[in-house]
C-alpha cells in the first residue's frame, strides 16, 4: 500500500498542486488556498459590520443582522452553496462560474461565523473601555473605530486564524459544483486509477491535516505570544497606544511627563 501511495503522489502530484494548470485552470491546493484567502478576506469587513449590527441597541440593525448569523449557522453549508450556484444566474442573468459561486457562499457564510468572534471580541473588553473613551469626548462610532475595534481585533487573531482552518476543510464541497480545488483533483486521480480509491483519499487526508495543523499551531502560538505579551510587558504599550487613539499624542506626551 505504501508502495502505491507513493506512486500516486509521485504521478500526480503537478495536478495535486495546481490542478491542470496552465493548461486549464488553476486548481489543487493552490485553488483550496485561494478560495479560503478570498472568503476569509472578504467576509471580514462584512462580518464587522454585522458584529456591530448585532450589538446594536436598534432593532433595524439588531434583527436583521441576528436572522443573517441564525440562518447561516442553522442550514448547512452544502445547501448555501447550491442556493448561491442556482440563485446568482436567476439575479444577474448570465452564468456564474463554480469559482465566483463558491467565493461568495464563503463570503457570505464566514462573514456569520466571523461575525461572532468579532462580538465576542468587542464584549470581552471592559465596559470601562468604552466609557472612558465616550469620557474623553468620543462618540460612539469614534470610540469602536479607535478605541475599542483596535484592542478587539489584536485579541481575535487566533480565533481567525483557527476560522480560517475551518474554511479551508469547508472548501471541499466546491467540488459539487465542479470547482477544480484539492478534492476535485483527488477526485480526477480516483477516475482514472479505478482500483485504488482508499490510497488516493489517504493522500487528500494527509494533505489537509499537514495543511491544517500547521495552521494550527500557528494559531496556538500566537494566542501564546497575545497572552504573554497582555500579561507582561506589552500592556503598557497596548495601554499607551490606546490612551495615544483616545486623547491624542500632546496628552499622552504630558501625562509621561
């Protein structure tokens, strides 16, 4: 068997990485790590938005925002992405590439996800925060942008981090609709050894664990490095550099003083 993995690894492992290109389009790895990139990327600044949303005291903003994340969160992933894939060529109408259907299911399903940790971020601060920043003639929009949004952010790192692993495995059902990412290559190696389906699946397993470990333990050492530097010396310059957002550089430079 060993054998074997070896030889599908060493046969196809340009398709494993890149997929058929330049040939054809992108795709193995390269396209999964694409496909994440994009989704976590743009669904970051929507899912800002609707952490904000969410902690709103106007219903306006509150209940849409909560339908969005309850929604997301209660149907199933697969079902979104058909949804997308059906729906898109209905509101445009033109045909929408696998590729562009599944970055925007990602967009829109991750902004749900990552717009709880965003919450949690902001919650998790002191409430003194925000009322020593409203204190010192801040409004509230101002107070989250340069007080509160900063120190949240800095602290949610891992836990991105951690939904960017996630996205990564969730990228697996792109294949459905005939996206050329990691699991459809694996897939085109399957269709034309027949006999081997257990030694291919074995290398797309041991791909994505290599891949979402390291990540992983990229996240654990940066909550490491965040908690050492919130316990030690670090926060005093957290501290000055929020006081710095807060009441400006000339105060800060008095107060030292």
């Amino acid at each position: 068997m060993l054998i074997n993995i070896y030889q599908i690894v060493t046969d196809n492992w340009l398709l494993l990485l890149i997929g058929q290109f330049p040939n054809g389009p992108l795709g193995g790895i390269a396209a999964t790590l694409i496909l994440s990139i994009l989704g976590i990327g743009l669904a970051f600044p929507l899912s800002i938005l609707v952490a904000l949303a969410r902690i709103s005291p106007w219903p306006v903003l509150n209940w849409p925002a909560t339908a969005l994340v309850y929604v997301m969160r209660g149907v199933p992933l697969l079902m979104i992405i058909f949804w997308v894939y059906f729906l898109l060529p209905l509101l445009i109408g033109r045909i929408v590439p696998g590729f562009v259907a599944m970055v925007c299911t990602l967009v829109v399903y991750e902004a749900a996800f990552l717009s709880e940790i965003v919450r949690a971020g902001i919650q998790a601060l002191p409430r003194g925060q925000t009322d020593a920043a409203r204190a010192l003639g801040h409004s509230h929009i101002s107070a989250m942008r340069y007080v509160i949004l900063p120190q949240a952010l800095y602290n949610m790192i891992p836990s991105i981090l951690s939904q960017f692993v996630a996205t990564i495995k969730e990228t697996t059902l792109a294949y459905v609709i005939n996206v050329p990412e990691l699991t459809f290559a694996a897939s085109q190696i399957n269709n034309q050894l027949l006999t081997k389906p257990f030694e291919v699946f074995f290398v797309l397993a041991v791909i994505y664990f290599a891949v979402c470990w390291t990540l992983t333990q990229l996240a654990n050492w940066l909550e490491r490095r965040i908690a050492a530097k919130r316990a030690g010396h670090g926060v005093a310059d957290q501290a000055t550099a929020v006081g710095t957002a807060a009441i400006g550089p000339e105060s800060v430079q008095e107060i030292i003083q």
